[in-house]
C-alpha cells in the first residue's frame, strides 16, 4: 500500500511546488478577492442609484464584505432579493411619465358648468348647452365668450346690454291694439286741422 501512495504522494507534492502551479493558485486567489471587493463595490453603487438614503448603501458593501470571499455569492443573491425594485432614474422617469400623462389630460378642455369634456371648437356643450365661444363676425374664427374683443382680427364685441337696447331700437314699436283709429277718424282730424290753420 504504501508502495502505491508514495508515488502519489511524491507526485502531488511534486505538483503543488511547481512554481506555475503556485502562480495559478495565487492568481486564482487574487482574481476571487478582487472580484469580491468588486463584487461590493457593485453593490454599493447600485444601492445608491436607488435609495436617498446615504447608509443603505454602506450596508449593502458591508453585508457582502462580511461574508468572505468564498460565500460572498450568497450576499449576492440575499442583496438581489431586497434591494429596491426601481432606481432612481427609474422613478424619476415614471413620475415624468405621469405628468406629462396628466398635462394631456389638462390640456383637454371642460364645460365651465357640467365639467364635462368638450372639445376647443365647439360653440356649445351638448350636455348643459353653455356657450363655449362666439363667432367673431369679422374673421370668423372663434372667441371666447368673455372677451370683450377678438384676438385675432381687433373687432370689438358688442356688450350684452348694448346688444338689448339696440335690439329694442330696432323692434318697431307695436300701439296697444285698443288705441288704433279708424282711418276716417284721422282724415276727419286732418281736416279740422286745416280749418283751424286758416
């Protein structure tokens, strides 16, 4: 037996002392630190792209630094686990998503009235019949109700109560049906207008 394990025995020691075999092995050794150094670095920085808070990514280098080079793995897969789902950027990018979703959303006009939906060329709301714009009578284009000219030409708006008393100017007045005269009535008024005259 023993004449079988000496060889061996002398063959392996003969293998460890082999200076390639030893510069492997310390390469190897150097390679596994600095890719656990690395490997919590990586873990610091990528904690701090997505938390605000400046201890959390110390607490992550340090947990996978205190689990040693050889099980420095298992922190890996344990920090993969509970580090936050989204970075920073991530987040910001979302929320600037939404805003721009809700600028649209704003941007898109309602009835003063009912706050239904309506659209920027519309006169009036179909739902509650509120007046939305006016047709400017010069250019044609649309004016808000309110304006007291158009925007887009200069033309003043008639004011409301101008517009009535206008409207009144020009009605012809209607006499009440019981004071009509007959039309000899007024010839006969006519003529005695002329013999007083002379």
């Amino acid at each position: 037996m023993d004449a079988i394990l000496e060889p061996l025995g002398d063959f392996w020691n003969g293998f460890i002392s082999n200076p390639i075999v030893v510069a492997v092995v310390q390469l190897s050794i150097i390679y596994v630190v600095l890719l656990w150094l690395g490997t919590s670095y990586w873990a610091f920085r990528d904690m701090q792209s997505r938390t605000e808070n400046p201890i959390l990514p110390y607490f992550a280098a340090a947990l996978i630094i205190f689990f040693t080079p050889l099980l420095f793995i298992f922190a890996v897969v344990l920090y993969l686990i509970v580090r936050p789902r989204e970075s920073l950027a991530e987040v910001y990018e979302r929320s600037l998503a939404e805003e721009s979703l809700l600028a649209e959303v704003e941007k898109n006009e309602l009835c003063p009235v009912c706050r239904d939906r309506v659209d920027s060329d519309w006169l009036v709301c179909p739902n509650c019949r509120t007046r939305l714009h006016r047709v400017c009578p010069s250019c044609n284009r649309l004016a808000d109700p309110t304006w007291p000219l158009c925007a887009y030409c200069g033309r003043e708006f008639e004011r409301p109560a101008r517009a009535a008393t206008r409207a009144r100017e020009t009605q012809p007045v209607e006499e009440p049906v019981g004071m009509v005269e007959p039309a000899d009535a007024t010839a006969e008024r006519a003529r005695l207008r002329e013999v007083t005259n002379t």
